[in-house]
C-alpha cells in the first residue's frame, strides 16, 4: 500500500485500509468534487425545494459529472471523503433512505453513488489487466497489485459504512485470494484483512443487538438472560477477531522489516479498528478477548509512537483512540479489582491526560467522541479518588463534557439519557441518597 505521512481516521469509524496517498497509482489529489447534472439534480429534488445544500428530497438517480476523469483510487477517495460528511438522509444495506443522524450509520446518496461508480472503475480495470502477472516484481505488476488491494478497500467501506455483512464477506474473500497469491508475504494485503475480519465481526456483533431488539421492541423491558446471551461473543465472532489479530500480527512484523513501509501509519489504522471493535463489546461478559483487542490496540499505538511519533502525538484522531483504549481497559481491571490499590486508576488518569491533550487540539467545538470518552473517564475516576473537592470537581466537568458531546451528537440517545440523568442528579442530590458516585458507578457494562 502507498506510503502516508498522516493516516486518515474517518469518523463513522469505517475501514482505513485504504491508502491516503496516490503514490504509484496514478491518482490526483487535486480532483475537483463531482457535481450532479441538472437533470440529477431536477429529477432528486422536489419542485419547491430551494436549499443548495440538500442531497435529495426526491427519488431519483445520481448522474456524476466531472471537470476530469477521475481514476478508480481518486473516485475512492472522494466517496470516503463523502462519507465521513454529516447526512441529512442515508441509504441503509437494503437501500432504503432514511433520515440522517449523527449516531447513524449509512450513506448518503452521493457517496453511495461514488462508491457503485469506483468500483465499477475497479472492476473495469482488473478486466483490462487480467492479463498482467502482480507479483512479476515490474512497476506495472505492483500497480495491478495496488488496484486490487485498494478493490477489496473500496469494498470493505462500503460494508462498513452501508453497513452490509455480504460486502464485508467479499471483502475478505478478495483479500484472502490476495494473501494466498502473494504467499502471505505481503504485510499491507495482510492488515487489509485483518481490517475486513474485525469489520466482519463488528458487524455481527451489530447484527445480534439489533435481532434483539427486533424481538423485543414490543416489550417494555428485555429479559437479562437474553441479553446476556447476545451479549456473549459467538464462536464465529471469536474465531474473526482471533483471525484478525493473527493478520494484524504477521502483517505489520513485515512491514516492520521492510524499508520504506508505511509500518506507523498501518500500525494505527489496526489499532482504530480494534479500538472501534473492542469498545463495543460488554466488557464483562468478554473481558478476556476485550483485553487483548484493547491490550493489543494500545501495543500497535506504541509502536507507531516510537517509530514516527509525529503520527501520534500531533493526531488529535489518534489519541482519542489511544485514550480510549485505556478507558476501556481501566473499565475491565475496575471490575476484576480485589484489591485495596485497584490499578484501574493509573489507567484512567493516563486515558485522561492522553484526552484532554486531544481536546486541546481541536478548536472550540471539539469532536463528539474525544468529549464523550473523556467526560465517561472523569464519571470513572470519581470512585478512584478520595479528595471528595475533586470528586465534585470531575462531575461537574463531566457532565460539561457529555453535554457538549451529545450537542454534537445529537441523536446519540444513550448519551442522551445520561446526560438527563447527570443533570437532573443536581436536584436530587441530598434526596434518596444520589449523588456524583451513584452517578459513576452505572456508567459500567450492565448485562
């Protein structure tokens, strides 16, 4: 994969398997956007829609028009740039359209149809050059190589961010056809998938939440025991994530050896999307595969850190990851702690200051989720500490930074309810006995 001197970590947070350079491929960063055809754009709006910005309120098919014609890496790149945009409406993996939300995935119109028209271009283009041998050690053979790599990318995208299982199901049966021709001697192939395995296994991991749910939208509460067992990591689940660290592991010990690699910036592009993974299982029911995906999460950002610490230290993206991680392994060791010196609270203090450097870096609004983790690792300290000035100190500094996580975030509605109940939690302080630790202490993985 083509060398970067910043990886891009996409909001959603879909794949970033794909490169963010064009070294090699032929791609230019200085494509002009697409625009829609007037007759695009008269068939998706209605009559009296005057809003410039609106992507579509009408059915209706996107014509793409550009300047220049863009390669199959550049529409790519434009489709991800799209797709990390907020959406006022969103098709789902059905292709229904939906109403935008912050909380949400999906794409949006455009970047639905930037994506069809990149991999059409894809597709178009290993037809061409189904004839040339990737691994003849040419330049032609590494671009071939390139443009089936930064195939299967494209694909995983779109299965993250529809999200659709059978595109992620393609997606790693691409880039395992990729390993097994390369001899599994090439480390971006092999973090490629493992990238498409631990999207793989997010996704059934959403699947089975939402299957619940289904089950139980009619009901005013859903048994314990069954969300217990969703909640549990299946044996197919497991076998992906084990899969992907494998992948992960081998890939990046390559690409480690290998002068010229682009080790950093892969490196964290594996650590996001185990941190993604890792924070959305119930950490106490799988508190030992949590732990390795978050221990291993963390290991990867050392590494990078070490090798180009620039990548790290000045990514605001990053060390929201980073501090994360260390979020959510301090939640695993609080609730395996015995112990009068519980190790949780060095943890969460370093997720704190790794937080609180990435919020300094991002202006005045900030990012919803480097506010979100941070005001959740302050609602924990609070029953790590005994200084009850600070403990005051960090409930009203976390209510303050979930407030404004959940204005950028809006339809986030469990933020929404703690927010609530932060906030209400003033008034009945001194009645029925809650307070700033009651508050902390059900801000953990209730089964």
């Amino acid at each position: 994969m083509s060398s970067t001197d910043t990886p891009t970590l996409l909001k959603r947070k879909a794949s970033s398997l794909e490169s963010d350079t064009q070294a090699g491929t032929g791609a230019d960063s200085s494509q002009q956007p697409p625009k829609e055809s007037k007759r695009a754009r008269r068939d998706l709006h209605a009559d009296d829609c005057e809003d410039d910005d609106c992507e579509g309120c009408a059915e209706g098919e996107i014509v793409l028009q550009f300047d220049t014609t863009p390669s199959a890496i550049e529409l790519f790149q434009m489709a991800r740039e799209e797709a990390s945009k907020p959406s006022t409406s969103f098709l789902d993996g059905s292709g229904s359209e939906h109403g935008g939300g912050g909380g949400g995935r999906g794409l949006s119109r455009m970047a639905k149809a930037l994506f069809d028209k990149a991999i059409e271009e894809f597709e178009a283009l290993e037809k061409a050059n189904s004839h040339i041998e990737m691994n003849d050690g040419t330049d032609v053979g590494k671009q071939v190589m390139e443009t089936k790599l930064q195939h299967a990318a494209c694909i995983v995208a779109v299965g993250n961010n529809m999200p659709s299982l059978e595109m992620l199901q393609e997606g790693v049966r691409m880039l395992k056809e990729l390993a097994e021709r390369t001899e599994y001697k090439n480390g971006d192939v092999l973090v490629g998938l493992g990238i498409a395995e631990i999207s793989q296994a997010r996704d059934l991991r959403r699947q089975t939440m939402k299957a619940l749910e289904l089950e139980d939208e009619d009901e005013d509460e859903v048994e314990d025991e069954r969300l217990m067992a969703a909640s549990l990591v299946g044996k197919t689940e497991n076998k992906l994530a084990e899969q992907a660290l494998d992948h992960f592991q081998a890939g990046l010990k390559l690409l480690k050896d290998q002068l010229g690699s682009a080790f950093a910036q892969q490196s964290i592009r594996a650590a996001q999307e185990l941190e993604e993974y890792g924070v959305s299982l119930n950490l106490k029911l799988n508190s030992d595969l949590a732990t390795r995906i978050l221990d291993r999460a963390v290991q990867y950002l050392e590494d990078a850190q070490k090798h180009k610490a620039d990548l790290v230290d000045s990514n605001a993206d990053v060390l929201t990851i980073w501090g994360s991680c260390l979020h959510a392994k301090a939640r695993i060791v609080d609730n395996q702690s015995q112990s009068d010196r519980n190790p949780a609270a060095s943890l969460v203090e370093k997720a704190i200051e790794i937080l609180v450097k990435a919020e300094s870096m991002q202006g005045e609004q900030g990012d919803a989720k480097t506010l979100e983790v941070l005001g959740q690792a302050y609602l924990m300290s609070m029953g790590l500490i005994e200084d009850e000035d600070l403990i005051m100190e960090r409930f009203d500094t976390a209510t303050e930074k979930l407030s404004c996580a959940l204005e950028l975030d809006p339809y986030n509605d469990l933020l929404r309810a703690q927010v609530e109940a932060l906030q209400g939690g003033d008034d009945s302080e001194n009645n029925d006995g809650d307070g700033p630790e009651d508050e902390a202490s059900e801000n953990e993985d209730d089964p």
